[in-house]
C-alpha cells in the first residue's frame, strides 16, 4: 500500500478522536489521544541459511499502526483514575523475530492483519504532599493538571508498563518520538514484566526528597515466558528498584539512575536444555535471575543531549520477557533544531553493543529457538552492534513525522548474517 494513501487514511480516522481531545475542566479529568504509524522496510542482506526466528533475508516492508486513548479522573484529594483502551494493527519486520535488539518499538510480540482493541492500561494513582517547594503539574497524557509539593510520596497500582515508572530517559524512552531500537529506549538486559504487548499488573511506590526519588516495584510474570497470559496473584513475580539523582553539570541538568531486579518464576537453564534436547518447556523449575541497569542523561547545551545505558542479567538462564541480551551498551546524542530555525525538530544518533552469555551462545549454536532470535545455528558468533539515526519533523502543534535508519551488525549475534539495513518513516500525531 502506498505509504502516503496510508498516512491519509490514519489521519481520517485520528481526526475523529482528536475532535474530543482536549484539557476542559483539566483539574478534574483529563483526556487525550495519540496515533503512531510506522512503516519499515529492509534490503536483501546476505544470508546464507536462515532458521525459525531468523529476520527473512529478503527484501520486505512491514506498516504498525496504533490509536490511544488516555482517560483520566480526579476521584479525591492526590487520588486519580486511569484508563488507556488502545486499537493496534499491523506486524514488525519478520513477525518481530530475528534481531536480539529489535528495529521498532512500535511492534509487539502479536501482529494481526486487521485492527483489534486492547485495554492496556487502568491504574490508581495516590499522592501524598511531603512538603518544599510547590510545583505545577501540566495536563497530558495519564496527567491531569495539579500542584504537588517537590517532597511527595507517588503510589501506583493496576495494570502499566514497568517502562512507565523504571528506566525512563529524558532522550531515548519514547518509540512515539524519539528513538525506535528496543535496545536504545530500553535497557537492553532489563528483563522487565510484560505481556507480548509489554503490559503488566503490579504496584510500585516512588519517593521524592531534595535531588533523590527512590522507586520501588511488585508486578506479575507471564504465566510461561514470553506468552501473552500474565498471572494475576504474583505466584511468578518481578521485584524491581531505582535510585535516581538528579544533578547540575556545568549549569546544565543530568541525571543518574541506578536500577536493580530480579525475576522469581519457572524459568529453563540453558544447560539443561542442552542436555534435555532443546526443549526448554521440560526444564523449567522454579529460579531467580537477577539483574541491572544504569541509565544516566545529560545536558550539554540548551539543545544538546546525552544519554548512556549500560544493564547485565544472569545469562544462566532464558529470558522471561523482553529479549536475549545479557550485557548491553547504549550511548547517544538528542540535539534540537533551533541552530536551523526549526527549534521543535529533533535529531538522534545512538550506538548499541549487547551480546549473550556462553551458555545461551551454546543452546543457538544446538539449534535452540529463543524469544526473537533462533537462526538454527551459530557457527560464528560475535556482539549484535547498530547504530541508529533519525529526524523528527515537527509540522503541526500535533503532528510529528520522522525518518529513521538503522545499520544492525551481526543481527542475533550472527556473523554469517547480514549487515541489516533497515529505513523507517513514522507518522505520531496526539492530542
């Protein structure tokens, strides 16, 4: 389908809900709407064999699209109700599989043809006022307008996205607007709770105090790793905490953040699946896999950016949820366009290295399958290394289109595969 047929289709149809956007009596509700349209494509690479979740060698593209609606009320004093029903259709490049730090952040583990509704969201937010200095809150997406005290104490409860609350950048976090590599906007070995869509249930609790916010949070496994039913009593769980500390730099903002977890669930040991035929469904005992993330970003000019991640997990074992990476590297510059005169356009560059353990390099190079990687065998393996580039065109007060290309090395750590070439162009439009 013509990508510029497509891009006026979405638009009519966003239309209808940006009709009913807005802030009206924003002290009491908010609602708001966003749609993403992505459209992909990737050249012919070398590949001389390919297995189940290997990315198909051949030239394709592939189009994601998604509505959003973000309803929120104020029910009592520091007390507001969310609610975020989204339509989502479409398919990542190869149905989502064969790069370890997948291309788009816009496609989830579930692709279907036709448009299908989801409720990804509904949570309670409670704030308490701790006292300092008496900050406004702006109305926008899950936010309605308020004042809060810089000392305050946030509660959270329902279903979100772990990302959400944890390993936030002010640079690279938004698949909408900024960067769209799940290793760029993400830490690559954060493990985190998620259904193939990247929702969860859980509760977290974060605590402000002078340059400090400690988070902590609880939040449910999926029944069996990577699977699209969730539990819903924490019989398989996620811990997960995070100290930030904001700073000045050379008069310029920057923060740090620290992240730890650990994931307690029925999970397969790559050994034991070697020994067992590969079949990691007959290995699963109940384990912990541990892990961490730093996440820092800086302000180096009024319009220029930096941010690095650097996460590890125990490789020991298969991933949960997110993807197979044991130790990642992420490291990039966000610049504004105001020496341009287009002061609300954006540009992003972005480098990431992320490799695996030995023994999950064993398991693939058996013919083991993982979440997204699998090509059969791994005869020569080294790190998955890209780099990223885009533009974010700023042409409405709504409406943001971006070019994207990627260059991936090594796609799932395959050295007789690739180099991947991969173009994108997003459309996001909110309200």
């Amino acid at each position: 389908m013509p990508i510029i047929s497509v891009f006026k289709g979405r638009i009519a149809a966003l239309s209808l809900l940006l009709a009913f956007s807005g802030s009206a009596a924003a002290q009491e509700y908010s609602i708001h709407v966003q749609s993403t349209f992505v459209e992909q494509f990737h050249p012919a690479f070398h590949s001389p064999y390919r297995g189940a979740n290997s990315m198909d060698p051949a030239a394709r593209g592939n189009e994601t699209f998604d509505a959003t609606l973000f309803a929120g009320l104020r029910l009592w004093r520091g007390a507001e109700l969310y609610i975020n029903p989204e339509i989502d259709q479409g398919f990542g490049l190869s149905n989502t599989v064969g790069v370890a730090g997948y291309v788009s952040g816009e496609a989830y583990k579930v692709g279907k043809s036709v448009p299908y509704g989801r409720l990804q969201r509904l949570f309670l937010r409670q704030s308490f006022d701790l006292g300092g200095e008496v900050q406004t809150i702006e109305d926008g997406a899950n936010q309605i307008a308020t004042t809060r005290s810089a000392d305050n104490l946030v509660l959270t409860f329902g279903k979100i996205s772990v990302g959400d609350i944890f390993d936030a950048n002010d640079y690279a976090h938004d698949q909408h607007t900024d960067f769209l590599n799940w290793a760029v906007i993400d830490s690559g070995a954060f493990d985190y709770a998620a259904d193939a869509w990247g929702y969860t249930y859980g509760g977290t609790a974060e605590l402000t105090y002078g340059r400090w916010t400690w988070r902590a949070g609880l939040f449910n496994l999926s029944r069996v790793p990577n699977t699209t039913q969730l539990e819903r009593d924490f019989s398989q769980f996620e811990l997960v905490g995070e100290a930030e500390h904001r700073h000045t730099l050379w008069g310029h903002a920057g923060k740090v953040k620290l992240l730890g977890f650990v994931n307690r669930g029925r999970m397969g040991s790559y050994n034991d699946a070697l020994a067992n035929g590969l079949n990691m469904a007959r290995v699963r005992r109940y384990a912990s896999r541990p892990g961490f993330a730093i996440n820092a970003s800086q302000e180096l000019s009024d319009d220029l950016g930096l941010f690095t991640r650097l996460s590890w997990n125990d490789g020991s074992k298969e991933a949960y949820e997110f993807t197979e990476i044991n130790r990642a590297l992420a490291l990039g510059l966000s610049l504004k366009g105001n020496s341009w005169q287009r002061p609300e356009d954006t540009v992003g560059l972005a480098i990431a290295v992320h490799d695996i353990s030995d023994a999950a390099r064993r398991y693939l190079a058996a013919g083991g399958m993982g979440i997204l990687i699998g090509d059969g065998r791994l005869d020569h393996a080294g790190s998955e290394n890209l780099a990223e580039f885009y533009y974010a065109a700023h042409l409405t007060g709504w409406a943001t289109l971006t070019a994207d290309y990627q260059l991936v090395v090594n796609p799932a750590y395959n050295r007789d595969r690739g180099p991947l070439n991969v173009f994108s162009l997003r459309l996001h439009v909110q309200g």
